[in-house]
C-alpha cells in the first residue's frame, strides 16, 4: 500500500490530474490555438512536457513551444520561440519569452496556459512595435542587456562601478586596475582605473577595501553589441588577435561592448574573457554606490552623514554592519576591546580572533560596501590610563551611538554631546529578555537623569532582565548571557532611529523605546515595542532644554 501510494504521490501531473491537461487543450483550441505534444518529450520520470502550440495572431501563426515543469500548475511554464522578429523580452540564447515580469508573484494554480498567452503575449508583442512613449505602459522599466542571456563559466564576479566606467571615445584598448577579492573558486574582480595603451589613466578610480590586491589587465572595445552567436572561444582569439603584446595565451582580457544599461538606453557593458584551453567568459555586475542606492532609495542621505559607534560587542557589530549596508559614508568605532573566540556565538567569526574589535567590524563593514570610510579608535573610554580623543571626534560627527552596554558611559556620553550632537544609547538587558533605545536630546524635554528617576518611580517601562546568574570570566567580570538574534532586534531598530534621526527628524520615534521579548516571569513572547517620550523628571535638579516638538506635534 506504501509503495503504490509513493508512486501515484511521484507520477506526472498529467497522469495524476488528466482533467487539468484536457483543460488546458479545450482552452487552448477555444483560443484559436493548435497544440500538440513533441514526441519523445514528455518523461514521466522528471515529470517535464514539452507541446508545440501555434498561436493566432495578426496575419501569422506564432511557433511557440512549451515546456511544463514537474511541480505544474504549482509554477508557470516556460514558453519559447524562434521568431527573431520579437526583440525585446526574448532571450536571444534560450528563446524564452519573458511572459511574467515575477512569475512566482503573477502566476496562480487556478492560470492555464492559453489564459497566460491570452493575457501577455498581446502585451509583450506590442511593446516591440509600439514607440517608447507607448510601450513605457506595458513593461517593467529594466534594461534587458547581454547579461540576461550570457551565462559565466567561471565562479567569478566582474564588479564594475557605473560611475567610474565612462571612457573618451578616442581611447579603444588598454590596461585596467582591477581590485582582487576572495580565494581562487569565489574570486571577485573590481574594474578601478582605466587607462589606454601608454598607461595613462583616463576614466574610474579603485575600489577600496577590501579590494586589496590589485594587478593590470588588458581590455579592448568592442564597437557593437553582443549576439548569440558570440561565444568566449570567437571573442578571445578577436581579442588576442587585436592586442598580440597584450593578451596572453591563459590570461584575462575585458572587453567593453555596447549594451542596454538602463531602461532602453544603450551604452557601454563589460565582459571578461578567462583565455586557456577552453576560454570562457565571466560577465560583469554593476555594483557601486548608485546601483546600492537604488535599491534602498530612502537612505541616499546617509552617504552624507558621518557616525561615531562607541562599543563593537554584541550590539555594536551588528549595528555597523547594518549601517554600512544602509549606505553609510563615514564611520568611527571606538572600542578598546579584543575579539574573543568565547564571544563568537554573537559577534565576528573565529577567523577574527585576537584582532582588535574595531579592526574586526571594520572589515565586515567594508565587506558589506567597500566605499565606506571608517576610522578606529581604540580606546576604552573611562579606564584609567587609556588615552582616546573624542573630545574632537564627537563634535565634528553627526550623530554618536552608544552601543558599550556601560552605564557609566551612557550618563557620561549624556552630558558630553548635549546640546549639540544627537546620540542614541542602545541596550539589552540582562539574558537579551528585551532591552531600550533611548534618542538624546530629547522630545519631552527630560535629560539621562530623568530618565533614571522616572524608572525608578515606575513612570516609564523598564525592560524585564533574567534573574539567573552566569558563569564569570574573573572578578567582577560575569558573562552577559543572551543570544545574538535576540540582540539583533535591538540593533536594527537602533539603526533604524539613527537614519531618520539624520534627516532632522525629531518626531517619528519616541524618546524611549523599549524591547520587550519576554514576560517579567521570562515567558516567551514575540517581539513588543513600548514608545514613551522622556519629560522632565520633577525631582531632576539639571539643567533641561525645551521640548524638541512644536505645539502642534506635541498634541
């Protein structure tokens, strides 16, 4: 019984659900449609089919051919063609037609084939014909270049920075900087400068970290666009031929050729060429600081702004990193810490052991965008003998972040950077039970002190903390118990006050928001947030400034 249901669980979508392939051909044949199944094509043991369908349109029978994927109609067929008359959405090397801009999002169980066709193809045929003007409403607005169609033979990446790319026209071949990353089977290659044949540099600049070894290879232009026909055996001997001094017989050679770079906009691509016995060519990927910025449009200030994280542990790491990835321009870790092998549970790896914590983060930082400038200053702020100059560092920073988990520190960061550096102090608390983002200077007026007595008054939450005791590393030094996917909430929501903070934004997060992760008797509970602003405390004898918030956001 086990074995003959495991077999009908494992048969062909056509054979466990025949009414489905019955539909799909009455559909089809009520479109106008011919179908017919390939021989030899359909295998119950992958489950795949392949039918040949002629659609009507306009004058002609479209020639389609369609492939059914085993997991159908869970997931959309694949419809190809060999009518070169459609240009555009058309994989020049497969024949697919680009049907479904996402096709894990527009396809739906209940779609049959002619029901897709019906829909897109009339779409897709038009925004060949039509002028931009009109085809703009009928297609996502991205550039369908070379690199849709050619694949890469090597585990390579070819980094080129759109930016940094543009050439004088007048200038044909020559010697490219390229920044190295990675080992041999995940190599990453980074196009910096460019220069002609004599050596002179007329376009890019290098990358920064981590690219940090660098060697010169040849390039040439090619003048026209690539085609399926282009193969890296045809296109390394056009290079070697064409640069004879420059190309070597197992070496690399970029070459640079016209392409869609944007949305129906021609320029100019990269391609390189791995030479050797049997060449192959590794295709580029724009990366850069636009082509990041595009995909989170709503951070771009941040390559302006400049931040001090005081504190690199648990908190802190995975704040820098956040920031790096969010386009951050400038950076200042201050920690005066070593990575521990017993601390990786939360914060770098192992590889990092016995580096200096800032040195640590700012490589992963620059992992995560190579054009971020990052300073160190190793120092442990308030211990005896440590010698540190923040007393220029903070001012001249946009905002500070306190991540050290030291209260001490906090109280003194507090009344270092009012009234005129914004800092925000971020903390877990005992166990990561939950923990709390607290914005100075402050909505509601009140100051660090004020923040304590209303705690201790119970006038704002406190976030719970595990009562249990840890496993000391030496005197007065016990183990902070907590995961690092605990602390990570934190963190980002730290990140997250901090860029809007930059915008002069005072009045989307409260003064103090606290993380709650469990009950007070340590229940598990999802994530909640509490937001409270911090007024002034009537017991707090300092100094206070007025209220960040006009009347009107006040009420």
């Amino acid at each position: 019984m086990g074995e003959s249901t495991a077999a009908a669980r494992n048969a062909p979508w056509w054979l466990t659900d025949p009414g489905r392939w019955a539909a799909e051909k009455a559909a089809l044949r009520a479109a106008g449609a011919t179908v017919r199944r390939l021989p030899g094509t359909s295998n119950p043991t992958t489950g795949v089919m392949q039918v040949s369908v002629g659609w009507p349109e306009v004058g002609r029978r479209l020639r389609l051919r369609v492939t059914f994927p085993p997991e159908y109609p869970w997931f959309p067929p694949e419809v190809t063609t060999d009518d070169t008359s459609i240009r555009r959405h058309h994989n020049p090397k497969s024949g697919a037609l680009c049907l479904l801009a996402d096709p894990d999002a527009m396809w739906h169980p209940g779609t049959l084939l002619a029901d897709l066709l019906t829909a897109q193809l009339p779409r897709l045929l038009a925004a060949n014909e039509l002028p931009l003007v009109d085809a703009a409403a009928l297609e996502h607005h991205e550039a369908e270049g070379a690199r849709t169609f050619v694949g890469t033979g090597q585990p390579v990446s070819l980094l080129v920075d759109p930016d940094h790319s543009s050439l004088p026209t007048q200038t044909t071949s020559g010697w490219v900087h390229v920044g190295l990353h990675g080992p041999y089977d995940n190599l990453m290659i980074a196009v910096g400068r460019i220069a002609d044949e004599s050596g002179m540099c007329v376009a890019g600049q290098d990358w920064g970290p981590p690219f940090g070894q660098h060697q010169w290879l040849p390039w040439l232009r090619l003048d026209r666009s690539l085609t399926s026909a282009d193969t890296p055996a045809r296109l390394w001997d056009h290079a070697r031929t064409t640069l004879p001094d420059m190309a070597r017989k197992d070496g690399i050679v970029l070459l640079r050729f016209r392409d869609e770079i944007g949305y129906r906009t021609d320029g100019w691509a990269w391609l390189a060429i791995y030479g050797g016995t049997a060449p192959t060519w590794i295709l580029a990927e724009p990366a850069g600081p636009r082509t990041w910025a595009a995909r989170i449009p709503e951070y771009t200030h941040l390559a302006r702004a400049h931040i001090v994280l005081i504190g690199t542990g648990s908190l802190g790491a995975t704040i820098a990193t956040a920031l790096a990835c969010a386009g951050l321009g400038e950076l200042t870790l201050v920690d005066g810490d070593r990575v521990r092998a017993a601390t990786i549970c939360r914060q770098t790896p192992l590889s990092t052991t016995g580096l200096p914590k800032t040195a640590a983060v700012a490589h992963a930082c620059y992992d995560h965008q190579p054009g971020i400038v990052i300073h160190e200053v190793r120092a442990q702020i308030g211990a005896v003998g440590e010698a540190h100059d923040l007393a220029a560092t903070i001012p001249a920073s946009d905002l500070v972040i306190d991540a050290a988990a030291n209260p001490a520190l906090s109280r003194w960061l507090a009344t270092t950077c009012e009234p005129d550096t914004d800092l925000i102090t971020a903390a877990g608390t005992w166990g990561a039970w939950g923990g709390s983002i607290v914005t100075y200077p402050t909505r509601g007026g009140g100051c660090w002190a004020c923040l304590e007595l209303h705690r201790a008054d119970h006038t704002l939450p406190w976030p719970p903390a595990s009562p249990e005791p840890a496993a000391t590393d030496g005197c007065s030094a016990p183990t902070f118990p907590g995961a690092h996917h605990d602390l990570a909430d934190l963190a980002h929501h730290a990140v997250r006050v901090a860029a809007t903070r930059l915008t002069g934004d005072t009045a989307t997060w409260a003064d103090v928001t606290t993380l709650s992760l469990r009950t007070p008797d340590g229940q598990r509970i999802p994530p909640t947030w509490s937001a409270d602003d911090l007024p002034v405390h009537p017991a707090c004898r300092r100094p206070h400034r007025d209220s960040l918030l006009t009347p009107a956001q006040s009420a």
